[in-house]
C-alpha cells in the first residue's frame, strides 16, 4: 500500500452501498456477478460479504460465475489461508 494510502476499517455497509456492488461492469469479457463478487470479496470483512452475497442471491444473480479462467469465486477463495469466512458464506 502507498505510505500516502491509509487502510479503512470497521466500514459500516449500509444498503445502499451493498447495492452499489451490484452495478460493476467489466470490460474485457469477464462474466458480470463473478466481477460483483470478486470486487465485494475484495474490499468487504467477512460479515458485510455475507450480507451482500444474501442481497445478490435475492437478485437472482449467479453465485457460481466464472472468471476468465473459468473458476468461480468459491475455487479462488479456497486457495487463500484467511479465506474460510468468505468460503462458508459462498457455500
């Protein structure tokens, strides 16, 4: 991280803002949800994930989307040492 870059923490994710991850668009061909998730994933602690995967699932949104690569979120998570949380919540 930039020394001039300084880490948020203990971010409230009201609705509005869980719903924001819902709009992300891509632009090299990779699959819409599997963008949304990666970028919730990436920028959420694990409870704030939990709340947008359920407002994603309530969108009728695919939870099991692939990256370029063709794995989904769950196949990238799996592989990160402090990734459980997320894991479970992805089922």
């Amino acid at each position: 991280m930039k020394k001039d870059k300084s880490r948020v923490e203990d971010v409230q994710w009201g609705d509005e803002q869980l719903r924001e991850y819902l709009n992300f668009n891509t632009y090299d061909g990779t699959d819409r949800d599997f963008h949304c998730l990666y970028r919730a994933y990436t920028r959420m602690d694990a409870a704030a994930f939990e709340a947008f995967v359920e407002l994603f699932k309530s969108e009728n949104r695919n939870i099991h989307a692939t990256n370029l690569e063709g794995k989904t979120l769950a196949q990238i998570v799996a592989t990160h040492a402090k990734g459980g949380d997320y894991l479970a919540v992805l089922g």
